[in-house]
C-alpha cells in the first residue's frame, strides 16, 4: 500500500467537507472513502467585559465580574479570569460550552 498525504490552504475559516478515492493506472476506481470534515477557524474568540472600570470603589468584599464572550467558529470552551497576575480560575457558566455568534 502506498502512503499518501495531500495538503491544502483553506482561504477563509468554515467547515469543509472531505472525500478521497483512489484511481489505479488502468483507470479502476475505488469507492469514495467516508466523508469527513475539518473545521478550519483562525480567529480568536471575543470578550467584553460589561461592569469592570478602572478607579471603582465597591463598599463590600465581593464583586461580581460581567461580561459576554463569543466565537464565531468553534464556539467557547472555557472563560478564565485572575487577579492581580495569580492563577487563572474557571468561570462557572452553564451556557460557556454553547456560547456562538
């Protein structure tokens, strides 16, 4: 069997569907292979942060941060936040997995 690779540009972000067949030197022709897809996204996801300004006072020791994400392609995985350069913690939303625009 031979190995084979193809490589390709894509010239803009989408999903692209994926077919292969081999033709032997006497013209035959395999079967189409099963389809396949590659999501293809090269921009980085938005972020807004709605209630964060420099020089706030808050009178307790609690604050709670706002702010909307998006990604066009792939869709969120995770939001992430630190203070003041420590670790970077998770933030708990049930709708982070399924925020697209």
């Amino acid at each position: 069997a031979d190995v084979t690779s193809f490589s390709h540009t894509f010239d803009a972000d989408g999903t692209f569907y994926i077919t292969v067949k081999a033709v032997d030197k006497v013209g035959f022709t395999s079967g189409l292979s099963k389809e396949g897809f590659v999501l293809i996204d090269t921009e980085k996801p938005a972020l807004e942060i709605i209630n964060l300004t420099n020089d706030q006072y808050i009178t307790s020791n609690t604050f709670t941060l706002g702010g909307l994400g998006s990604d066009k392609m792939a869709g969120l995985d995770k939001i992430e936040v630190r203070i003041d350069g420590g670790e970077w913690y998770k933030v708990e939303s049930s709708k982070v997995s399924s925020i697209k625009s």
